[in-house]
C-alpha cells in the first residue's frame, strides 16, 4: 500500500527569507507503508525542503502531497491533523524541548493532538518503555540531562503522537559515536515495536546502507533516483558528480577489482565485505 | 627538542550539584613546536576541559601550564597567552561578532590595538589562507557552515598566533565541512608553520597528523604516530571512539582468521592491505 | 511570518550620498529634519519638499522603495491628520456635526502636520537606505566619543559592542526562531488560531527553547570574545579609519543652501 505519494512537488521560497534556503523542483515519487527510506543529498539540495512538506509545515507551491490516497491540502484549517500521522523530527531536536520535565515535554505532542488522561500517560510510559527512558527520568528537568539524553527525550516526543509515518533530519548530527549509535538503535526500536514507515535524511552512506531499503538522491532541487540501496550504490560515478558518495566498504571493492581480484561489486556493508571475501578465500583454498 | 606547550601533571576539577568532578586528572604532556596533534576522546572525556587549559581560559587546579616559558597562572600575561594559543570552538555561529566577514576578521587584532594599516594586511592574508578571500564582504549567516568556520580560523589566525586549537571544529559540519577543514588546517601546518591541536572523536581527521593522544576519563591511554594509536581497534572502540569503516573492516578481517594489516586508514591502503593478505594465503 | 521582518534597510547602489561619511550623514540628516520642522509657512514647507525630493533622486534608490515605507506609517498619517482636523476651531467653518466642526485652518493644520511627518520618513530612509548597519554602528560610536571626556568611555564602547553583535545574531535569532516554531508546529502545536490568550500562551514553546538557546549563545560567544583578547575596549584599535572627503563638504555646503532657503522664506514671507 502506498502510503505518502508526492507529485510534482516544486517550491520555491521568496528572496525575503531570512534563512538560507533551498528549492524543491517539480519531484514525485511513492512511499510503500513500513519502508525505511535513506534521503541522501549535499547541503541545499532541496531534501530538507522537500521533507517539511511531507506533514504540511511548507505548502507546494504546485504539486501535492498524498497521505493515504488523500491531498494533505484538501483542506487547510484541517492541516493540523497530519501531523500526527507524519511525525517529523528536526536536525538538533533538541533545541525544541521547553517544558519543565521530561514527561510533560514528552506529552506535549500527543496533548496537541486531544489525547489525555490514561491514554496520555500510557503512550508517554510505552514510547518511554520501547526507546530506553527509565522512569528516573520522568520527572527530571530536560535541561539538566546531558546533549544525548536530550535528543532521546526530543525523538520520543515526536514518537508519542505514534505517527504512521516517521521523519528524521539528520537524527545523529553533532553526536558522539555512542551518541550515534543510540539514536540509530532508538529509530530500530521503534519501527520494531510499531510498524511505521522510516524516512531518514543523512550524510552518512555507511548508516543509510546498513539500515535502509531505498535511497532516494536529492541534487539542485531534482530527483536525481529513487531507487533500491543497491541499485543506487551501483552507480559511484553519479553520485560522486553530485558530491556524493558509495560506502567506503564498497570503494575498498571497487580499488580491489580493479587489482584484478574476483568479488562482486554489490557490497555495502562491513558485514557483507567480510562474508564475501570468506568466501572468496575458501574458493581459493578449494582450487 | 623544542616545545611550544608544556603540561605538567595538571589536574583541573569542577563542582557540579556539590560533587567535585576532576575533569582532567594528573595529566602531563609537552606539544613540540610545528607539529599537528590530534587529541582523540568522546563526549566527557575531558579534551574540551584540556583545550581550555592549554590558553588559559580555564586555570589548572593543580598543576602547571607552560606556554611558551609563560605560566598560563601568571594574569600579567593573560592577553598574550590568548593571542600565542588561539582557539576555534564547535558551533561556528557562536563565535563570529560581526555581521561584516572583513570586520569579524579584524577582531582580535583591533583588540590588540595593532595599527589599521598592519590589521588590513592581516585580514586580508589570514582570510587568503583558509580560503575565504572572495568572501570578505558577506554576512556570516550568508555562509555555509564550513566557511564560517573557516571565517573564525581566519580570525584567530589574524593575531598572527604560534599555536591554534580547535576544539571539535568539524562537530556540525556536513562532510564537504568537514573536508574543508581539514584540509585548511594541513595547509596551515605546512605551509605557515602553525602548531596545530585539533581536538574530535572522528578517527579519520587524525590520519594525518603528526601525533594522535587518545583521552579518556580525565586520562590519556594511548599517545603516539596515528599507525600505532590506531592498531588497538579495539581499545579505541571500547572508549567511545569513531572508528572509520575502513579500520572496522580490517579488525572483522582479522577476527575472521585474515592476517591483515591493521594500522592503515585510507581507502586505498586498505584495500592494499586486503590485496596482500589474500596474495599471502595463496603462497 | 517571521519572514517580513527585515533589518536593515541598505540598499546597495555607488551615489554621492552612498558614498558620504555616515557621521556626516547622520548629522545632516538631524539638521534637515529640525528645519523641516521649523519651516512655518507653506512657502518654506513647499520648499522643504522639493528639497527632499531632490535628495531622494540623487541617493538612487527606487522610488517604489520609500513609497513602501510610506504605506507603513499610513496609520499614524492618518491619525494625525484627522486630530488636526478637529483640533482648530478658527478660520472659516467648512462642514459642522453634532459639537464638531472642521475649519479651514484645521484643513490647513492637517496637510500641514502630515506633510512635515512624510518629509521626516523620507529624509530618515534616505539615511538607512544609503547606509550599510555596520557603518551606522560605527558612526554612532564615533559621533558619541566626546563622551569618553566625560568619563563615559566604555560606555561608549559598551553601547557600540552591543549594537554590533545585536546586528550579527539578530538573523540568527530570526532563523533560529523559524526553526523552533516549526519544531513545535510539527508536535501539532497551534500557533496561529485561538483568541488573544491562546496565543500568547502558545508562545511559550516557542520563546522558552529560544530563551534557552540565545543564554547559551551568549556565553559561548563570550568564551571565544575572550579568546580573540576581548578586554573590554582597552587600548583597541580601528581597522577602518573614517575620513572626511571632498564630498562630505559638498553635502555640506549643499545642505547649507538648502536650509538658508528655508529660513529666507520664513523671514521673507
């Protein structure tokens, strides 16, 4: 089932803008429910433009956003309600948490939304219980946990809405690797225990080959592909146009077939360059 | 040998809700005049405490830090420590003042109170030596994150300073940032002469370094060429540090009953390495 | 809706007013606006603006530019024009309602009011048009150091530190705000609907987390102001020395002319 569809999504932003912005132009493409979708792009390549307007933040200036068959525009006072079912979190979430602990900063999301009593609390402890926020926690101010705590507290926020569909603007800039690899087993976590749809946008090739199913390549405000994570780390020479990259594990193939050794091309992660070469090793042994 | 800073046995502790936490712990360590060293260490580890210590901006609790041959104690010489050991901090934004590149620039030397003439010639070379010449008339927040970051390299560099630290540089930068930087700083270690300390937790910016001191807990563990830091994958993975994908192929190698050499970073070597392993099997 | 504040109004073009010393500027442009004021007849005021129109074409920017200025303080025109209607009671009764009634010296009074309040914005905007923030900080600065005589020095470079890095975080400020607001929108925050106190108190979410974040700036930029030997103005020097030209003294001269004819034709007439 196709879950988001987007069509012909071009935007385009006035000069008076005081950010630094990038246009989106003429984009369209389709989103299966319960895919992990990789967004990879330089800065300014339209891909955090286009993400914003997946929940309606930004309005196309031509083309449409489809949630479930349905234009998010179809009707604008109502556009509030799909950001429940698209969730989008923010590069540095962090920066959005304002509440005076951490279980009502939590709520926030799911109060907008006309959740309360049993139900608020119950979603506030279950997405707590299924990202790793112990119940210490709870009752902490958010300022005073340290910068990775926080981006936990900020992503779970965004999960209580339980939204059907999840965005992530690079989730892990600014991290430590510890840091890192928390938030990439929080986004695991979650999708394990709720089925949504992942859309994740990063820099980081290696990360989006070991955990998505499509990479979609966003350049100048084009769709440059969409396509599977093999299909798209297939064609090193294009993304390297683009400034863009293939995982390093597959460059250290690309340098050894081009030294004449016998192993396949579509290797892109550390786990599957290890069987490969295993087995390249006990054909040897064999011959 | 001939050293710029000299730490001896520092120890540098803070109070945090009435626990005394010693960020950094009896540390001792000389960084020799013109060379480029890497401090490696995640989040905690104490190097951002120590890169505030290396120009006074924090004071060790114990301890001395020489600069120099000038105690950074010593507040007869606070300003002079501060322009010899520059600094260059995480977030870009933070530390830019003025909403004009030139003028930004023009900052610490103007504080100096270096002549007008004198000061737009070192604008001008500074903001030539990272790159950003054609730029000097734009707002900051025009900039990428990497210019700007190259902006405040070059505003440090325009006190004409002996050693420049930079304390997570590349922290929020894309990698084209990231790349930028790193290349600016190797350029101006070889070229201008310049001590470089580059404090991150990405292994891969130490490949070229002269020296790689791995911290932890208040403490360095390892010191030493990037070739022998980087041969213990697995103390470095323990410690929180980001091992590029390269030496995580080679240390999986190596468990997986390949002889392969592990102390290489660059795509190419690996893939040397790899080569020379499978060449051996068949012999 | 943060998009509409702009700051800073210089619009970028190489005319004899561009080109003038700021200090220079800001002077006259306060010499102008008191004579305008004084111009007490219509001769003088009528004078006045011919005048100003004249500076107007010679700073070449568009026209269209002050117009729009001009619509932003339509409401106070017309607020003032109609007091001033009202407020004379001499003079020939035009029109009378209930106790009201509006004279031909009210008339007079409210064209008279409106049209010194329109050359006021005119000659203001020809001064932020012409000139970049940064050199009117400067000037400001400079124009104020005869104060340091009277032990308020570091006032003076207090004031000017504090303009300058207002200029260089207030974009900052503006796109951190844009940022956080849709954070918040996306969490299904309403902030544009509700009556007053909804509102206000759907700022909250947004001003905490930008209150938060601007402490934290402040005490990271003051790190790295005292790593770039920041020491409170002490012994500082300029990079960019502000010099008098030829053109200083023919914007003078001109300006002089200009405000002689204002006070021949209050004398004369």
């Amino acid at each position: 089932m196709t879950i988001l569809e987007v069509k012909g999504l071009t935007h385009t932003y006035s000069e008076s803008s005081a950010a630094v912005t990038d246009a989106v132009n003429d984009v369209s493409f389709g989103i299966e429910k319960g895919e992990i979708i990789g967004i990879i792009g330089h800065t300014g390549s339209g891909k955090s433009t286009l993400v914003q307007h997946l929940n309606g933040l930004l309005k196309p200036t031509a083309g449409t956003v489809l949630f479930k068959d349905e234009d998010i525009w179809k009707n604008p006072k109502e556009i509030r309600k799909i950001r429940s079912k698209v969730g989008l979190v923010f590069q540095y979430p962090e920066y959005q948490l304002f509440e005076e602990t951490v279980y009502a900063d939590i709520a926030f999301g799911p109060k907008n939304m006309g959740v309360s009593g049993d139900e608020l609390d119950g979603r506030v402890r279950e997405i707590c219980n299924i990202i790793g926020i112990k119940d210490e926690y709870l009752e902490k101010s958010p300022f005073d946990l340290s910068g990775g705590e926080k981006r936990r507290v900020a992503i779970a926020g965004v999960m209580a809405m339980k939204p059907e569909v999840i965005v992530f603007d690079e989730p892990t800039a600014g991290l430590d690797p510890r840091g890192r690899e928390d938030v990439m087993n929080i986004i695991k976590n979650y999708r394990e225990a709720s089925d949504a749809t992942v859309i994740i946008i990063s820099h980081s090739m290696e990360d989006m080959a070991a955990l998505a199913d499509k990479i979609l390549v966003m350049n100048k405000g084009k769709l440059e592909l969409f396509d599977t994570v093999e299909n798209v780390f297939s064609q090193g020479e294009r993304l390297r146009a683009m400034g863009l990259n293939v995982p390093i594990v597959t460059r250290i193939f690309a340098e050894l077939i081009r030294r004449g050794i016998n192993l396949p091309e579509n290797v892109f992660t550390v786990e599957a360059a290890v069987e490969a070469l295993k087995k390249l090793k006990e054909e040897d042994g064999n011959a | 040998m001939d050293n710029i800073i000299e730490i001896k046995n520092v120890t540098y502790k803070y109070t945090d809700e009435d626990k005394t936490v010693a960020a950094v712990n009896r540390v001792s360590l000389n960084i020799e005049r013109g060379s480029f060293t890497v401090i490696l260490g995640h989040n905690g580890s104490g190097k951002s405490t120590l890169a505030k210590l290396l120009n006074g901006l924090n004071k060790p609790t114990e301890g001395e830090v020489i600069v120099d041959g000038i105690n950074t104690k010593d507040e007869k010489y606070e300003l002079e420590i501060k322009r010899r050991v520059g600094m260059v901090f995480q977030n870009p934004d933070n530390q830019l003042i003025a909403s004009v590149v030139e003028e930004d620039v023009a900052f610490g030397p103007e504080n100096l109170g270096i002549e007008p003439q004198e000061i737009r010639k070192r604008v001008d070379d500074a903001l030539k030596s990272v790159g950003m010449y054609e730029f000097r008339k734009s707002a900051p927040h025009k900039l990428s994150g990497g210019q700007k970051q190259r902006v405040a390299i070059a505003g440090i560099i325009a006190m004409t300073p002996s050693c420049i630290v930079l304390d997570e540089p590349t922290a929020m930068l894309d990698p084209k940032g990231r790349s930028e930087i790193i290349n600016t700083l190797i350029h101006l270690n070889k070229d201008k002469k310049i001590t470089v300390i580059l404090i991150t937790h990405y292994m891969e910016e130490a490949e070229t370094a002269d020296r790689v001191i791995v911290m932890n807990d208040g403490e360095i563990i390892d010191d030493g060429t990037p070739k022998t830091v980087f041969k213990n994958v697995k103390r470095l993975k323990e410690v929180g540090l980001d091992v590029p994908q390269t030496t995580e192929l080679l240390y999986a190698l190596n468990q997986n009953g390949f002889k392969v050499d592990t102390n290489v970073i660059s795509v190419e070597d690996t893939a040397a390495a790899i080569a020379a392993a499978l060449e051996d099997k068949k012999d | 809706m943060l998009n509409d504040i702009t700051f800073g109004q210089y619009y970028e073009s190489r005319s004899p007013i561009h080109r003038t010393d700021p200090r220079v500027k800001i002077v006259l442009t306060f010499i102008l606006i008191v004579f305008i004021f004084l111009s007490n007849n219509i001769y003088a005021l009528i004078f006045s603006a011919l005048s100003v129109l004249a500076v107007l074409l010679v700073s070449r920017v568009p026209l269209k530019m002050y117009l729009k200025n001009m619509k932003a303080i339509l409401p106070i025109l017309i607020f003032t024009a109609v007091i001033n209607l009202f407020y004379s009671s001499k003079g020939t009764v035009l029109l009378s309602f209930w106790k009201i009634s509006i004279t031909t010296a009210g008339v007079y009074r409210a064209v008279f009011t409106s049209l010194r309040i329109i050359l006021l914005i005119l000659i203001s905007s020809v001064l932020t048009y012409t000139t970049t923030p940064n050199d009117l900080t400067d000037a400001i600065e400079s124009l104020c150091s005869p104060l340091k005589y009277i032990g308020l020095k570091s006032a003076v470079h207090t004031l000017a530190m504090m303009m300058t890095i207002a200029l260089r975080f207030i974009p900052t400020l503006i796109e951190e705000a844009e940022k956080i607001m849709n954070a918040q929108k996306a969490r299904g925050a309403d902030i544009e609907s509700g009556n007053l106190i909804e509102r206000v108190k759907a700022l909250v979410p947004i001003l905490i987390p930008l209150l938060m974040s601007s402490v934290r700036r402040a005490y990271e930029l003051a790190e790295a102001m005292e790593c770039r030997c920041y020491n409170g103005g002490e012994g500082k020097t300029r990079m960019k020395r502000m010099k008098l030209s030829v053109i200083d003294l023919r914007m003078s001269i001109y300006s002089a002319i200009l405000c002689a004819g204002i006070i021949l034709l209050n004398v004369l007439i």
